[in-house]
C-alpha cells in the first residue's frame, strides 16, 4: 500500500451533500484531539440504536472494556470519531445507558444539522462493476474480504482475486473449492502490487473498476458508495473511500494514525484542474485525495492512461506510489477525483514500532518513486515539482506535530524516516525501471 497522506493536499470543493463532523479523521489536524493516547478499543456506534456497540465493519454486539474509540453512525452513515468510557450503571437502551457517554460526546461535536437520512437503496439498473482484490500468501485473511464483498449490497458486482507470486497454491484452493462460480482466480507471477492490478484491471468487465485490499474489512455499503460517486458527478474519473483503523491495541498503530493515517475525514470532496487550489503543493500532493486501499475508476479511462506504473508499488524496489501517480494522471487527463467517507474500509495497521519503522521509510519511498514516475511520464512537469520541494520538505518533517505544538520525539523520529526515504526514492524507481524490463522479457510460467 502506498503513503497515506502527503506533505500537504489540494484545496477540496465540498460536497454540498455531504455530513461532517468536527471529529474528522484519524490524520487530519481537527481529529488529533480525538484519537488517545493510550491503547483503546475501536468500535461502531449506531444513534439509531444506542444501547450496543458492534465490532468495526458492522461487525457482532459486544461489550469493550475500557476507553472507547467509536465511529458515530446515523442511517448507517459515517459521522465522525468520538471516545468515551462505558458506565458501570445504567440500563441500557435509556439515556443514562451504558454509552451515554459516547452519545453525549456524538450530540457535542458532531453537527446535528449535517446527519443523513437513510441511504437510498441500490439501483436496481447500476452500472456494473468489478473489484479486484491482489493477494499474496494471505489466505487467513482474504476469506473476510471477499465474504463481505460478497454480500455486499451493491448487486452488480464481480470479485476478481489475483494471486501475486504466491509461494504455494493455496489461494487458487481457496477461491476454487470456497467461492466457486463467484470469484474469479487470476495467477500473476512477476512480484508487485501494480502488475497484480493492471493483470485485473485487463479482465475486468464492470464499467468500474474497484481495488480493495486483501486484509480488509469491508463495509456492506462500500461498493454502493464507490458507484454513486461516479453516478452524481459526470466528470468524475475517480472515487476514493474513508479508511479507518481496525484496531488501536499498540503503541506503533496509535503512533502511524497521529503522524498520518490513512482517513481523510468524514466531508465528501473533489478534486480537479479547472478548481483554482491556493495549496502550493498542488497538483503533486495527491496523498490526500485517497488510497490505494479504497479506490475506483472508469475502467476504460484506467485503461486508456496506461494502468498503473508497474516500476511502482508494494513488491518492488520502489515500495509504492502507484495509486498516486494513477490519481495524477487522472487529474491531468481533465477528469475529477471524488472522495466518498460512506465507501467506508476499516484496515488493521502493523502491530510492532520496528513493522512501523519500517513502513514509515517504504512511505518516502514510495513517494519519492511517484515524483519520479510522474516526471518520467510527463516531463514538462519538471519545472513545477523542483519549485515546491523545498516546502514539501518543511512539511514533512512537521508531520504529526500540533499547530505551535512542541514536537514528539516518536514523530520526529518518523519524519525523518520519512525524509531519508523520499531521498532514496528516485533511486529506488530506477531500480524498479530495470527490473520491469527485465521481468517482460524473461518466459512467463
């Protein structure tokens, strides 16, 4: 998976229609006063029915001990994250309930005059759509993606699985003898996550293409969100989801949602070149507008620019970068990108500060590599990029720091790490370049 965020973003235009809440998104600035310090239970909180939680994902009724994290739903509709602590006492499906606290912290600092109705249904005549979901050795994890895209509530869909360079035949098993006649086994032998998505992104039948990881938990909406976000806006190329933190038990995934997180808050957006942006990073910084986790597009527009950079991604020296670059192009093929908090994926972070360590590293990396890659495919942005990145730098190493906030040193540690990657990046791609040659003219099995 590439960088969650960017040094910066583009200036968003707001969905008129969208819900926002003042606890935002795990990364943003206006959420850091949200999310603990301490290790917290995550969990789901319907104001419909405020008496349970349910695990992330809409997952089972349980009862968390200790301090709370919870998505705040109305309608099934994502508002916001609150936190708050179970009470001891107090009936619960009453207003001095259990969760009261939670439905008291919803009511403070989320807008009530931006709360949804219900989600109209999904259309019956949608366009359809397919999901490639890449995998590699994970079949512990991949059953729970597909099961939930499976039975999710957008009914034209097809799931298209690409087992990338698996070391044995276990998932061609599992898809076979678990989802037969329901999901469609592709084998990709050339390591990287790109290679993986352009070999579905060949296959796909739908008139959109969606990619979700393979550690996912997918919410039952998700499809249906991605698709009516190309429906209400025409322009759009594509459509970009929230992605929340499955978890919050250890101080390395508490640490990755303060210096960046991969959620970009609960306000529909969009974003395109005839929108005048007052950020001077833009149109580069392209973290912001989504990730490769939760992402859609047109799939004859996909195609039409070349897929993805396969010298790009996850499995190959350049450790990612192919969903950035992919959002570039899309801008400057004159299309939109379009952000849709419904099309919601809760994603489990690593566990260990050395998992972190390493993670933060392959982000410069990888983001280094997309600078690249966009330089090499459109090199008259050249010129643009070298003006920006003296300030890119600046905001980089003052990630995860509050506005006038003395700076963590766990963060600055990150930045750096951050820094030091982005430098090796262009080198890294290059790397990539050589090994791609390579990998096409070598004898596929």
């Amino acid at each position: 998976m590439s960088t969650p965020s960017n040094p910066a973003a583009p200036t968003a235009t707001a969905a008129p229609a969208a819900p926002t809440g003042s606890a935002s998104a795990p990364g943003s600035a206006s959420a850091r006063s949200v999310l603990p310090s301490v290790p917290v239970t995550v969990a789901e909180l319907e104001l419909e029915h405020p008496e349970v939680l349910r695990r992330p994902g809409r997952g089972a009724v349980f009862t968390p001990a200790g301090r709370v994290l919870a998505l705040v739903r109305h309608h099934g509709r994502p508002l916001g994250l609150v936190t708050g602590e179970p009470a001891a006492d107090g009936a619960p499906g009453t207003a001095t309930g259990p969760y009261r606290a939670l439905v008291d912290a919803a009511a403070r600092e989320l807008d009530p005059d931006h709360r949804p109705g219900p989600p109209a249904p999904a259309p019956a005549d949608g366009p359809p759509l397919t999901v490639v979901v890449c995998t590699h050795d994970r079949t512990d994890l991949l059953p729970r993606s597909l099961d939930a895209l499976l039975a999710g509530s957008y009914r034209h869909t097809e799931v298209v699985v690409v087992d990338n360079a698996p070391s044995d035949r276990a998932t061609e098993t599992l898809c076979r003898q678990r989802y037969p006649d329901r999901v469609r086994y592709l084998y990709e032998p050339v390591p990287g996550l790109a290679r993986a998505r352009n070999r579905g992104l060949a296959v796909a039948r739908g008139e959109i293409c969606a990619f979700a990881d393979d550690d996912l938990l997918i919410d039952p909406d998700w499809a249906a969100a991605l698709v009516d976000g190309f429906r209400t806006d025409p322009r759009a190329g594509c459509v970009t989801g929230l992605v929340l933190p499955a978890e919050l038990d250890t101080r390395a995934q508490l640490a990755l949602e303060h210096y960046c997180g991969y959620a970009k808050g609960f306000t529909a957006r969009s974003w395109s070149l005839r929108d005048p942006s007052e950020d001077p990073l833009f149109p580069f910084a392209t973290g912001r507008l989504g990730t490769g986790a939760n992402m859609a597009f047109r799939t004859d527009l996909l195609r039409a620019i070349g897929g993805f950079d396969p010298a790009t991604s996850t499995g190959t020296p350049a450790r990612g970068g192919e969903d950035l670059l992919a959002f570039l192009r899309i801008l400057i093929a004159g299309h939109t990108v379009v952000y849709r908090p419904d099309a919601l994926v809760w994603h489990p972070h690593r566990r260990s500060m050395e998992a972190l360590s390493t993670q933060v590293f392959g982000f410069g990396v990888g983001f280094g590599a997309y600078l690249t890659a966009a330089v090499r495919h459109q090199p008259e942005l050249l010129a643009a990029l070298l003006a920006r990145v003296p300030r890119g730098v600046r905001q980089t190493l003052r990630r995860g720091t509050p506005a006038g906030g003395r700076r963590d040193p766990l963060m600055a540690h990150l930045g750096r790490l951050e820094l030091l990657g982005l430098l090796y990046g262009p080198l890294c791609y290059l790397r990539s370049v050589r090994r791609q040659r390579r990998a096409d003219t070598a004898p596929r099995p």
